[in-house]
C-alpha cells in the first residue's frame, strides 16, 4: 500500500523554472543560520544530555537490562523515519517537513520528563525519535542548499564547533541536573530550544511552490520499522534469556521476514524510501556502508563510556560526562579543518584517513583493560579523555568528508534523498550498535554475577538498597549508578560488582575497535574522484 500525499497543482499558478524551484531562500540568512545554529545545538545537547543522565536514570528507575533499549527505541525510529522526511523534503519542500517533525520532537521530549518508569520512558523515546528524524537530516539539507561548495565546508566547521561547544556543555548541564536536580530536566530541556528553532524556521525560510507528485512508501516504512525493531529487542533478549529459546527463534524469525517484506516492497514501490538505485552509486553506497559501522562505534564510545566512568569506577554524573566530552572537541577541530584539506587531499584521502585515527582512538579505549592503567584513577582518566578526543577527530574528518562529497554529487532533487541516506546509515549504526554492544554487555556481565562467588557476595547488598522489580541477575549493578545507595554497599560488594562491570565493558570496547577496523576496509571503495552534479 502506497499513500499518495501528493497535492494537484494550480493550473493558474504561473510556472516555475527548474533554477527557481532548485533553490531554497533564506529571508533573513544570519536569522535562519541562528535557527540552524539551535537544531544542531538541540541534537547535539539531547544526545550528551541524555547520556550523561542514563546511568542515573536507569539506577533510579532500575532497569539496567533495558538500558539498550532507551538508547535503540529513540534511534530506531529517528532512524527509519528519516529516508522517509528526506523523501517528503524532497516533495514538498524542506521547511513544511521539519516543522512536523520539529512537534513531534518536543511532544516526545515533554513526554519523557513525564515517563513514570523505564517501559514509559522506552515508549517517548521512540515517538521522540520520530521527531528528530526530520530535525538534524534536513537541517543538513538546508545547509547544502543555501551554501556553495566552499562555503558550506566552512558552514560544517561552525555547525561542527556549535556542535562541539553544546556537546561540551551538554555533559555538564546533563550530571549537574541529575546530580542537584531531578533527572526529568533533562528532558525538558529540548522544549525551549526546539520551540525557538522552529519558529525561526517558520518566518524567516522561503521556498518557491514545489510541484512534485509522488507516493510516500508507507508499508515500506512500517516493515522495516518493525523488523529492525524486532530484531533490537530480540538481541537484547537473547543476551539476556537465552539464544535458542521458541519465543527467542520466533522473534528472529519475524524480524527476517519483516526485513524480506520491506525489500520487496521498496523493489515495487514507485517512491520508496530508501531507494537502491540511489544505493547503487559506489560512492553513496559505501559512504552509507562505512557511516552504518561507525556509527556503532560512536554509540558505543556516547553510551558506554559513562557506565564505566561512573558505575566501574565510582565517578560523578558529572564527571562521566566529562569524560567523553573531548569527543565533542576532537570533532569539530577536524570538521572545520576538513574543507581546506579536502581541496587539497581530496574527499577520498581524509575520509579514510579519518577512520585510521579512529581506529587508533578505539585501541586506546581497549587498553583501559590493561591492569597498569586500570588500576590509577588518573591514567584511565587521561586515556579514555584522548581516546574520546582521538575518536572525535577521526568522525570529523570521516563523516564530514563523506557527508560534502555526496550532497556535492547529487542535484537538488535528490539531495535530500542522498542525505537522508547517509544519515539513515549511520544513525542505523547507532542503534544496532547499541543493542549489539548491549547484549555483549549484558551477557558478559550476566555470567559473571551468576559464578557462587559473586552471588555469596550479592546476598551482603543491602535489601532496600534493590529496587522493586529490578532484574534478578542484573539489578545489583543498579546500586553502582544510583548515588543515594552507592555509598552504602560494603566496600568488598561494591569492588566485586565494580570489577564485573568494568570486565563486561572491556568487550564492549572491544567490539568498537572491531566495527573501526572494519569501516576502514570498507571505505577503500570509495571513489577517487567526485564529480558535482551542478
């Protein structure tokens, strides 16, 4: 089933040449760049924000075996709704659709300030995603509309230093609310931002009538909507009951037939949402296929890294975040560079130079498991700082470099299209990283806290320290991330709970490295040269 969205076009209505219609106007352009300035910053700020806080959330909630899932609901559907606003973009125009997907954002935010417990809060995360799938995709759009080649390489360092400045300020905004406040701010916080941002957009963005017919792929975008998702949670289940359970098997099963479903039906549909003949361009294909891979890293360095900081090793909110905050340095630095050293090098030099640094910052991640490291608080702190910095770097120059030279080769009628592809792929990797890394996570972690050793140790925690309807087998690590019952473990239970959890984070590490080393082999396809489509 296709829904036709398209409207007739006013036979009165003069026409409007292909020059006209390829561009999108800004009325008042520092006004518009101060609205693209805030949806960045609002990205940017919900990501560190929230991630700071997750650690504290799920102790307070109790629900560390779902800790995945709030990360994977929020970028599943952020992720699977965006080929479908790029294609919308495309049809309709850039503003009408990111004013949708702007309310739908800031609804979803007020929703998880309300969320009452850790189902809840998966439940707004994914309408919340909904939202941001039109926010970041189609500002990127705009940016490559309004700006020529030279100029949106600079545009994507100030975006990228914007991003930067919130990210750094994100993780300490994040820990000082949960920290001194409630943790439901955190949330709210995407209100203001998100309301000022759309309204700028709404007066101040021109764009000339846009007649274009088409058919928005809806059973394309409910099938792999929830066969991925169905493939989320059954990752998540089986690290946590069981691989060769029958409701284990049958949700495997479902989810791969779901995913056929949607191949068939985006080969028949006449405007699917992620269209493989675009897919099947070398240099979008493997720009996708590269940014699917790192974005399970970036995931997994964003929302792993604060477990350890504060759950393993006895941190603040506030000091977790700062911890991954020179990522969001290291980022912005390369991006804002990255356009003089494209002219020079060229896109396919830096783009896989990029992931060779991050596969170095990952290898610093891996070496927080060495003793001599693990064992001094300073030294684990300055190396998990560089590796976030080193990784940054490496997605600025990766990420920007591939990201220019797609929307370069793709006319405007397919920009949004192209853009929204690449940025499909990489927030899938977000979240199959996610939920990859969690089971890895959790399995690990499970079979440790099940040895007699860890359970004679277990039964010393305090009862009322155990949040009511915790998980059995992971709910004692909960009390590492909740301040008010940290302090009150006997010092032995919580060494033996912190050592466990570090050990299961050593092989989420691990699996980054993996994913870095195997975008680097991917991105060697890419073109050698990138010829622009204007």
């Amino acid at each position: 089933m296709d829904l036709d969205v398209a409207e007739k076009t006013d036979e009165a209505e003069p026409a409007i040449s292909p020059s006209q219609r390829s561009r999108t106007v800004a009325l008042n352009k520092p006004l518009i760049i101060t609205a693209l300035i805030l949806a960045t910053a609002l990205s940017a700020l919900d990501g560190t924000v929230v991630a700071t806080a997750l650690p504290t959330i799920v102790g307070v909630l109790g629900g560390l075996p779902l800790y995945s899932l709030v990360v994977s609901a929020y970028l599943l559907t952020s992720t699977t709704t965006v080929p479908i606003y790029g294609k919308l973009a495309d049809m309709y125009g850039r503003k009408p659709i990111f004013m949708v997907g702007s309310g739908i954002f800031i609804l979803g935010s007020a929703l998880c300030g309300l969320a009452w417990d850790m189902p809840s809060l998966i439940g707004f995360r994914a309408l919340q995603g909904i939202g941001a799938g039109a926010v970041m995709p189609i500002s990127l759009t705009i940016i490559g509309d309004l700006f020529a080649l030279e100029e949106r390489a600079k545009m994507q360092g100030v975006f990228g230093a914007v991003w930067g400045v919130s990210s750094v300020v994100g993780p300490l905004i994040g820990g000082a609310i949960v920290q001194f406040a409630d943790w439901r701010w955190v949330f709210f916080l995407n209100v203001p931002v998100g309301v000022v941002s759309s309204l700028l957009f709404f007066f101040y963005l021109s764009e000339p009538p846009i007649h274009t017919r088409g058919r928005v792929d809806v059973l394309g975008g409910l099938t792999l909507t929830a066969g991925v998702g169905l493939a989320l949670v059954a990752l998540q289940g089986g690290a946590h009951g069981g691989w060769l359970t029958p409701q284990e098997l049958a949700m495997w099963g479902g989810a791969i037939a779901l995913l056929a479903l949607f191949v068939l039906f985006e080969r028949r549909a006449s405007s699917p949402i992620l269209a493989f003949s675009l897919l099947g361009q070398p240099l979008l294909l493997v720009s996708c296929l590269a940014g699917l891979l790192a974005g399970g890293v970036l995931v997994g360095l964003g929302a792993y890294t604060p477990l350890i900081a504060q759950g393993a090793w006895g941190g603040t909110p506030i000091e977790a975040g700062l911890i991954v905050a020179p990522l969001s340095i290291g980022w912005p630095l390369a991006s804002s560079q990255s356009g003089k050293l494209i002219r020079r090098f060229g896109y396919r030099t830096i783009a896989i130079a990029g992931l060779f640094v991050l596969i170095a910052g990952c290898l610093l991640m891996v070496s927080v498991g060495l003793d001599a490291v693990a064992q001094d608080g300073v030294l684990r702190a300055v190396v998990v700082g560089t590796a976030s910095f080193v990784c940054g770097a490496g997605f600025g120059m990766n990420m920007t470099s591939t990201l220019i030279a797609v929307q370069e080769a793709a006319p405007w009628s397919q920009r949004g299209s192209s853009t929204a592809a690449v940025q499909f792929f990489r927030n899938m990797g977000n979240a199959a990283g996610a939920a990859i890394l969690g089971a890895v996570m959790t399995t690990v972690l499970a079979s440790r806290l099940a040895t007699d050793r860890m359970q004679a140790i277990i039964q010393t925690i305090p009862t009322d320290a155990l949040k009511a309807g915790a998980d059995p087998a992971l709910g004692p690590v909960n009390t590492l991330f909740d301040l008010t019952t940290r302090d009150r473990l006997p010092a032995p239970t919580r060494l033996a709970l912190e050592e466990a959890l570090a050990g299961s984070l050593w092989w989420v590490f691990l699996g980054m490295l993996i994913l870095a080393i195997m975008a680097a082999i991917v991105i060697q396809r890419f073109p050698h040269t990138v010829t622009s489509a204007e």
